[in-house]
C-alpha cells in the first residue's frame, strides 16, 4: 500500500450491498428459514458461565507474577474475554430473549461486559445497527476504517502494530467518524461497570483488574481470534466484500465466522446459522471464504495488496438518516 501495488484509497462502488436481495430470493426459496429466527436457548448459560470463569480467574491471578498474570491474560483470558465481546455481538441482535425483550437483552449484554472492564456493549448496539443497515456506508459504518489508518498503517509493521492497536481503533473510531449522542443506557452501563470494577479493585487489588483489562487489550489485539476481524468484511477478492470462515475457531466464537450468513438474516442466532448454510449450500458454498484466521493475519500484514483501504465503500442516499 505504501507502494506501487498497494491501494491508496477504498474500492468504491454503486452498487446495494448484496444481502438484502439475497436474503429476499433466500426466504421465498426456502420458507423454513424463517423458524430459525428464534432466541438462543443455551446463550444464556453460556455467558453466564463465560462471566463466572473469568471472574474466578481474576481472583486466582492476585499472587502471580505480573509476567504470569500477562501470559494468562493473552492466552485463556484473552480467549474468554473476545469470545465474551463476540456473545454481546450476538445478543445485540436480541437473541438472548428474542425481539419482545430488548431491554432483557440490553441488561444481559451490559451483564456480558463485566469482565471485558471497560463499558462497550450498549454503544457497539447503537453502532452495529449501522453496520448492517449501511454496510461499507461512508461516514455511516464505523467498521471501516479511516482515511488516515489507510494512509498510514501501509507497510508490514505499520499493519502489524494496527492489529495490535486495534482496541483502540474500534473503541475511538465511532468518535470520529460518526460521533451521536450518548444515551441514558450507555450511562447505566458506565455507572454498572464502574461499580464492579472499584469493587474487585476494593476487594482483591490491582492485579486482577490488570488481568481483565490485559485480557480484552490482547485478546482483541494480535490474537488468533482476531483473525475474524479482518476476514469479515476486508476485500481479499474483489468484487467480495463479506466472507465466511468455516474453520474450528467458531466453536468458541458464536460462529462468528459465519458473516455471510450472519449479514443475510442477522436475526438469526449464531447458534443457527450453520443450518442456514445447509439449508441453502447453493448461495454460499461457491463464494470465496477463508480457512484460517491466523492465515488471514498473516497475509493481511505482508500482502502488499491487502490493509486498512481494502474494504468496500459506497455512499448511501440516507446518509442523514443515522440511528
């Protein structure tokens, strides 16, 4: 990107993003989709387990070594606190207790954010909605990247310290590129996390505060996980610009790497997606998809044609319309 092959700016289209018409042929087609647009009977348990574990790990982490707590930060609490940032990604789509429940469903997500110790499940919502409804929308879909982190993170160890940055990155984002008001909910989950991280800090020090917030730094940074970052939405074929990843990873993600799937019935849980798949193989099994995030990574930082600027961008004529 900082050279003659690389990219210097997004790939524009002007073109509808393909999932809303896909998924009208998909329904007409194949009717039976329609009943796997129910909550998630086991997400619940699930989080809560996810939430327990990482709580006792924190206790247990108090008499380590500060080079220790880092080691299990990255490597099991990492793992819990992504994938925990990942079931928050899914209830946002209200699939804890369904769609006559949101506020159910908000507290549980505020409930899923506790050990990731910092608040962000109530504003990913407010954001999330625009990723789908305005899919690679220009000042719209705060998952795109910046004019400046295409610019600037175009050589190998400009991309590898953007995969490393990249808490930063999503959390600050939205700030920038589509900044809206905060609501009272995002307040009353500040205020929740607030009172349980003073409360740990109260009750078993410093270390297990550093180990939950070391956890979401790195697992959300340089970590296999977040090979899902890059391989949703970043154009490694062009003229694609969602792709799915079938691979093992998703058994401890939510199935996340279903996004194909996921941006054509988001409604849909990520328990269920599979059977979409399999319901309609013809719709997804001849797209181009990926095989290992790690891999993803990988090429993503010594590709000269791959960065933050290969994503797809489109203007939306609703752009004043920003939920």
């Amino acid at each position: 990107m900082g050279n003659s092959e690389g990219r210097s700016d997004f790939e524009w289209v002007y073109s509808d993003q393909p999932h809303t018409q896909r998924r009208k042929e998909m329904l007409a087609k194949y009717p039976a989709i329609k009943a796997l647009m129910r909550p998630d009977p086991h997400i619940k348990w699930t989080v809560l387990g996810m939430v327990l574990v990482q709580l006792l790990a924190s206790w247990l982490v108090r008499g380590l070594s500060w080079r220790w707590l880092l080691f299990w930060a990255y490597a099991f609490g990492g793992c819990i606190n992504h994938s925990l940032t990942l079931a928050i990604h899914d209830i946002s789509h209200n699939t804890a207790f369904g769609t006559n429940f949101a506020s159910r469903n908000r507290w549980f997500a505020v409930f899923a954010n506790l050990p990731i110790g910092v608040p962000y499940a109530t504003s990913f919502k407010k954001y999330h909605v625009d990723h789908h409804r305005y899919l690679g929308g220009d000042g719209l879909d705060v998952d795109i990247p910046s004019n400046f982190e295409g610019w600037f993170f175009c050589t190998p160890a400009r991309k590898l310290l953007w995969l490393v940055l990249q808490p930063f990155f999503y959390s600050l984002r939205p700030l920038c590129v589509n900044p809206k008001a905060v609501t009272r909910m995002e307040m009353l989950n500040t205020l929740v996390q607030l009172a349980v991280d003073m409360t740990i800090f109260a009750l078993w020090g410093i270390k297990p505060i550093v180990y939950l917030l070391a956890s979401s730094f790195l697992g959300l940074g340089l970590h296999p996980i977040s090979g899902h970052f890059v391989a949703e939405h970043y154009m490694f074929t062009k003229g694609h610009e969602t792709y799915s990843y079938y691979g093992p990873l998703n058994w401890i993600t939510f199935n996340v790497g279903y996004h194909m799937e996921h941006h054509d019935f988001p409604s849909i849980p990520g328990c269920y997606l599979p059977l979409v798949r399999k319901i309609a193989p013809e719709y997804y099994d001849h797209l181009p998809q990926h095989h290992s995030w790690v891999k993803v990574l990988w090429d993503f930082v010594f590709e000269d044609s791959l960065g933050p600027y290969s994503r797809v961008k489109r203007k939306y004529k609703l752009a004043e319309d920003r939920l």
